[in-house]
C-alpha cells in the first residue's frame, strides 16, 4: 500500500514482529490499536488480516476503529471462521483453533455484532477462496500425516475445495 502511495502505520502484538518490520523499514509499533494513538476520523483504512483472533478485547478493538477511521473509511478483517465447514468436520483438529495463540474465534454472526455494536452502519461478511490450506493442515492433523507441498495435485485438491466450499456458501469457509 505504502508504494501505491498510502501513509502507512501498524501496530503488532509479537514484538519478534514488530523488529523484523522495522528490519525492512515498516513504521510499526508494538501494542493494539489504541497504541496508534490516533485522532478521531483520522483513518481511512485498517486492514487487520488475522488478528482479531489475538486481540485480548475484541469489543475495544471495534470501538477504537470506528472511532479512529473517517467516515468512508473502511476496516477489513480477515480470521479463522468458528463455524466454517473446516470447523465442523476436523473439529479439535481444525487448524483455526491454534490454542493458545488464538485467544477468540470469530464467525460471521460475531463478527456481525460486534462491527454493529460498535456504530459500524455498512457491514458486508463473505468467506475468502484461501481456506484450501487451512483444510490441508487440519486433514494432515486429524489424520497424523505430512502431506510434502511438492505433492502439487493434493495442494491443489484442498485449494479446489476450499473455493468450492467458499461458492457454495460464504459462512462454510475457513476464513
């Protein structure tokens, strides 16, 4: 985003993170999105990709972005789906859980309420087409294998999969 000519800032939980980010010159900081220390409609865009799941305080995290981004700013989330097709059938396998890094798993109607509770007005959800890996790794857990990534046609069958079961219906995907 900073080559397509946008200010960027970021915060980050894992301060392993935040040094390799300063490692390749980012601006990031080490805390939650009130570390930013931003002014009110002052945002226009936070893209917190696989975060949420982290966040001690979900509730604060929603209410400080709406407060910090403009009014036509946007916030895109992308986290592992609770409810996700993947979530169902592995289970204590499903590669989403991640316990104990991932202290809350979210899923559409969550996340639903929690942007509405917090004044958000244009809510839009929909699964992403990338959960073919998290189907993979959670197979390979289920079952105890090691499944190579050379093995190109078992990586494409869960890539197909999972944007087959993103078609099919946008809460089945992983994320």
């Amino acid at each position: 985003m900073r080559d397509l000519g946008w200010q960027v800032s970021g915060v980050e939980y894992d301060a392993q993170c935040v040094a390799q980010a300063k490692g390749v010159d980012l601006d990031v900081i080490y805390g939650s999105l009130h570390d930013l220390n931003a002014t009110d409609t002052s945002i226009d865009a936070i893209v917190a990709s696989h975060t949420i799941e982290h966040v001690p305080d979900p509730i604060k995290f929603f209410s400080e972005a709406y407060r910090i981004l403009s009014p036509n700013g946007n916030l895109v989330l992308s986290t592992p789906n609770g409810l996700s097709l993947g979530a169902r059938l592995f289970n204590e396998y499903w590669r989403g859980l991640e316990v104990p890094r991932h202290l809350a798993i979210q899923n559409a109607r969550s996340l639903y309420k929690l942007a509405k509770d917090n004044g958000f007005r244009e809510i839009e959800i929909f699964g992403t087409h990338h959960s073919g890996f998290i189907l993979q790794q959670s197979f390979e857990r289920k079952f105890g294998l090691k499944i190579s990534r050379k093995q190109n046609w078992v990586t494409l069958f869960f890539n197909v999969a999972g944007v087959v079961i993103a078609l099919m219906n946008r809460t089945w995907s992983d994320e």
